[in-house]
C-alpha cells in the first residue's frame, strides 16, 4: 500500500500521523510525507519569507520522521511549493497512492475561512481515500 502522509506543522496532522500508526501499525506500506509550502509574492522580504517556511517545513517534516521512527518505521519526505490543496491531489495521482494521511485542520486560519479548507478538497478531488484525523 502507497501512503502519501501531509503535514502542515498544526497538531491536527500530527495527531492524524499517530491515529495512522495506532491503526494500521504502519507495517509493509510505502511512505511518503509532504508538505507543501505556499508561493511567495515577490518582494524585497522574499528571501527572508522563503528561508523561514523552509525552516518551517523541515521542523514539521523532521517531527513526522520522528513520530514514526519511534515506531521503527523509515520513510520518504517531498516539499513542494504551491496551493496545498491542489499539489497534494497532484502527487497522489502522480505517485499512485492508495490512502492520504492529513490532519482535519490545519493553520490555515482566516484564508481557510474565505476559500475552504484544504481536507475538504482533498476529499472531494482526491483519486484514492483520504483518512482524516483529529
């Protein structure tokens, strides 16, 4: 089984993670963690913004790799850059998948408020299942 696992760094995907692992056991599947950072306006701060959501990403990252080699369980991470919603529907058609892994909210905060949420559209454009944690 393919298993693409996002992360946005809220606690929401990190307790999806551990809900993943408490099911399944995490044993003979083929993981796969994304986050996927948002594009940057171009401006005289974008560089610090970029430095700061690649640090953003790799603690969220290294905390997922973290939760799962508690459970001896190596895996594969991905960064990509772009609307969340539609790049995580993207890799898992490109990739194959048979189950997405995210948290039911994220940090999304009031843009998620005018424009839905990210797990809401995953679900309904996804090609496999999508398993929403809380």
């Amino acid at each position: 089984m393919r298993v693409l696992i996002t992360t946005d760094g809220s606690e929401d995907s990190y307790k999806a993670v551990r809900s993943y692992i408490h099911l399944t056991h995490a044993t003979q599947h083929d993981i796969n963690i994304l986050y996927v950072m948002p594009r940057i306006a171009i401006g005289r701060d974008a560089g610090y913004f970029q430095l700061e959501q690649e640090r953003e990403a790799a603690g969220a990252l290294n905390t997922v790799k973290e939760i799962f080699r508690e459970v001896g369980e190596v895996i594969k991470t991905e960064l990509k850059q772009g609307d969340a919603a539609q790049a995580i529907v993207q890799v898992a058609k490109d990739g194959e998948y048979d189950l997405i892994v995210m948290g039911r909210k994220g940090r999304g905060g009031f843009r998620e408020y005018l424009l839905g949420s990210v797990s809401r559209y995953v679900v309904q454009n996804a090609p496999c299942s999508v398993f929403i944690g809380r």
